[in-house]
C-alpha cells in the first residue's frame, strides 16, 4: 500500500520495541525503531511507562496518523487448535463463540479471542483453526479512548504470529516449507513451528535458571517438533533469534540434523532480534500478512487507514485532471472516468447477485444436510458409552458420580488436570457438546474437581 505508515509495539516483561515503517513508490522504508527498559513492578505503573514510551516515540518522529498494532507476551495467550465440520467455514467466529467452553474454562464475558483457518481438508471435509484466547484484563489496560495509544489501536496479537510475518517478509528465509523458530529472551524459550508461511504449532517455556541446562530445554523441546512433524521429518530448519541467541549457536551448529539459520536483517534494516516481532506487527498496516490474528474487538478498532489511502489518491487523480485541463483535455478524461465506473458498478452489481444466489444454495444445503442429519441420529446404548469413557478418561482421574439421561450425561470427579479432560472426551467418537456445567474448584490434596457434561451423538 503507498504513503501508509504504520507503527509495531511488542511488549515484553522487561522491554517494550517500536518499530515506525512507511511505504511509498519506492518501496517499504524503516523510518524509525526504539527499545525502551521496562523498570516498573506493578502492572498499573507498568501500562503507564509504556504509554510514556510510546507517546515519547510517536512525539520524537512527528506521527500524527500512522495505523498501530500491539503484540503481546504468547504466554498471556491460551492457543488451541480446532478440527471443525468445513459447513461452518462461513460462520466460523459464531460457532465457535457459541462453544467457547469447551475450549477454555473462562467465561465468554471475561475473554477476546480471535481464529484463523490453518488447513482445510476438502476430502475429509475438515477445517483446522487456530484459536487464540485472551483474558480482557491483560489488553484493557492499553485501550483508553481518552488516551492516544488506546484512540489509535488497530490490531493486536502475540509475539509468535508476528514472528511469522516478519519472517514471511523476507522469502530467503528459511528456503524449506517447513521451519522452527526458536526464539531465546532472559526468562523464556519461546519455540514455534511453521508450515507454508502459518503457524502449526506455539510453545512458551519459562526458563529455570537453577533447574538445568538451557542447552538441553532447547534439545528437548526441538525433539517434541519431531514429534508433532512425524517420522517422515528429515533435516528440521531452525531459525535462530532472540536476545540470548549466542548461546546454544555452537549447540545447534553441531547436530547434522538440525540446519541452522541465524537471523539476518539487512533486506529490514533492523539492527537486532529484538525489534523483529515489532516490525512484523507494523507490517499488518502495510500489507497483507500470512498470519492475520486480531485480538482486538472490531468495535474498538481504530478506523482503518484505507480511508487515508484512497483519499491521496483521490487527491492525485483530481491534481492530473486539473493538469490535464490546462491542455484542453479534460472533458474527454472526465467522459473516460465516468465510463470505467459505470463498468466497474456493473462488475460489481453482477458479482453481488452471484453472491446472493450462492448464499440462497447455501441454504437449500444446510436444510437438506440437517434433514439427513436426523434421519442418521441412533440411539447408543449405556454399555457402549460406560466403555468408551472408561478408555478416554486417563489414570490419575477419579469419578464418584455418573449420570445419564435421555439428552446425555455428567461425570463428576477429581483430576490433576481439570482441563486436560475436555480434548480428550471431545476426541470420543460417541460423544459431543462436551463442556464444563461448574467452575473447577480445587480440594485440600490439591486436586481438581469437576462436574462435566455431554451428549451422545
């Protein structure tokens, strides 16, 4: 897009980066970067001095109207990745805010969230959705309409997916389909893995500093990679970045089945690691990106920068006309203006009618798939059920009550994991709508209990 301008926030635990790009005819430019220290404790002190910061930088450099986008820590993020029926391609944010429980055991009032379809199978008639949750008390803070940052936000999302786009912005890196990102901070490893520019897979390890080696928390995390890749995986490309990088180079140079690539700036101009995640979310401003997460309502949206970017050239078509009048020309110009829109007007009325003729098929079809739906419904004795939950539920769980009724069942029990029950009964082919019917308390010996419902397909 030319003459927009755009600016990338990435806030950390002990820093925020910023990074101004603007574009024009001549291509993508890098007008300024900035890393503060972050100081404060408090998580209120701590909002404050980034809105400093960030009113500081956006003072220095004169941005008045620049579109921003925040990036926030993965590990205030929960990630789940979804297989969906590909019938609910179409309303896919309605569905899954219709069954948020069953992925988090949050509230829909106390979350923002937002997905992405990272693979779709056409034969086997599945979609697979990355879901990102956040709790709205960590973004809140950042969007008072009274405030400057909070008046001129358009986008938010996590350190991995900007990560992503940043490194889908320079093609040469890495060459394979397939790549790991490890990225290395003070306090964490953050590892993601990358398929055909999106991302598959996300991890965020705090580091223990006296439980280990740091050396081998990067093996060992790189090997569940190979795990989730399959044994078909040979040579698995890692790119290398962050601000501890240096020190596991020599680590991952010396194992031959791992091809290492450190990061390398020059086509950005950046001049460390550290500002990549916020170039990649100014990117979103300018372009369009492989990653395209918002965790931001669209209602709290600032406007977007369209408006701004049409004008200008509104303004640059009018400024020709006007030359071209000074040559006599102009009225024969204006008869050719007026005769493209009415062709494009009638592109795009052709096209709107397209539009509402597949919506009313679309239609017909979901009507006939739920006809045959009911007529497929069958009834699934106990038994079958009893023996199917006594193989899904893993050890380490108790149950002492279960329930069935003619619209399904409950299970109530105790767990390490609470949480960890949902994936797996969800999993069960006789089972569905399996949710959460009460808060997970925790016992005295520090166990989970829940009380679990679902119905039987």
């Amino acid at each position: 897009m030319y003459f927009q301008a755009s600016v990338g926030i990435d806030i950390e635990s002990n820093r925020v980066s910023l990074v101004y790009l603007k574009a024009s005819l001549k291509g993508l430019c890098l007008a300024a970067h900035a890393i503060y220290p972050l100081e404060k404790e408090d998580s209120e002190e701590k909002t404050a001095e980034i809105r400093k910061y960030v009113h500081e930088f956006l003072r220095k450099h004169r941005i008045s109207s620049a579109d921003i986008f925040l990036g926030i820590q993965r590990d205030l993020t929960i990630l789940r990745y979804i297989e969906l029926p590909l019938a609910v391609k179409e309303n896919l944010r309605g569905t899954l805010l219709y069954e948020m429980e069953k992925y988090v055991p949050l509230p829909v009032s106390e979350i923002y969230f937002d997905c992405q379809i990272i693979a779709e199978d056409k034969e086997a008639n599945k979609l697979t959705v990355l879901l990102i949750i956040v709790k709205k008390e960590f973004i809140d803070p950042y969007l008072d309409r009274d405030n400057r940052l909070g008046a001129g936000i358009s986008g938010i999302e996590i350190h991995s997916t900007a990560m992503v786009n940043y490194l889908s912005y320079k093609p040469k890196t890495p060459n394979a389909d397939t790549y790991a990102i490890v990225s290395l901070g003070s306090e964490h490893l953050e590892l993601s893995l990358v398929k055909k520019r999106l991302l598959h897979y996300s991890r965020h390890v705090k580091i223990d500093k006296k439980g280990g080696s740091l050396q081998r928390l990067v093996l060992e995390e790189l090997e569940l990679f190979r795990k989730t890749l399959g044994p078909e995986q040979g040579r698995l490309e890692v790119v290398l970045c962050g601000s501890d990088a240096d020190s596991v180079v020599e680590l991952l140079k010396a194992r031959e089945d791992i091809g290492l690539r450190l990061q390398e700036h020059s086509r950005t101009g950046i001049p460390s690691d550290v500002l990549a995640p916020a170039y990649g979310l100014a990117l979103k401003g300018i372009q369009k990106t492989p990653m395209d997460i918002n965790l931001l309502p669209i209602g709290l949206r600032k406007k977007s920068g369209k408006i701004r970017y049409y004008t200008k050239f509104v303004l640059a078509g009018l400024f020709i006309l006007s030359m071209l009048a000074w040559g006599g020309n102009s009225i024969l110009q204006q008869k050719r203006l007026s005769d493209n829109l009415d062709s494009e007007i009638k592109k795009l009325s052709a096209e709107v009618a397209n539009i509402n003729r597949t919506q009313a098929r679309l239609k017909e079809l979901e009507k006939k798939i739920d006809a045959i739906n009911a007529l497929r419904q069958r009834h699934v004795p106990v038994l079958t059920v009893l023996r199917d939950l006594s193989k899904e539920i893993p050890e380490g769980v108790w149950l002492d009550r279960l329930a069935f009724t003619d619209k399904g069942g409950e299970i109530e029990g105790y767990a390490d994991s609470a949480s960890a029950l949902i994936p797996l009964l969800t999993a069960s082919p006789l089972l569905k709508d399996v949710a959460f019917l009460s808060p997970i308390t925790k016992g005295k010996d520090g166990k989970e209990r829940f009380r679990i419902g679902f119905k039987v397909r």
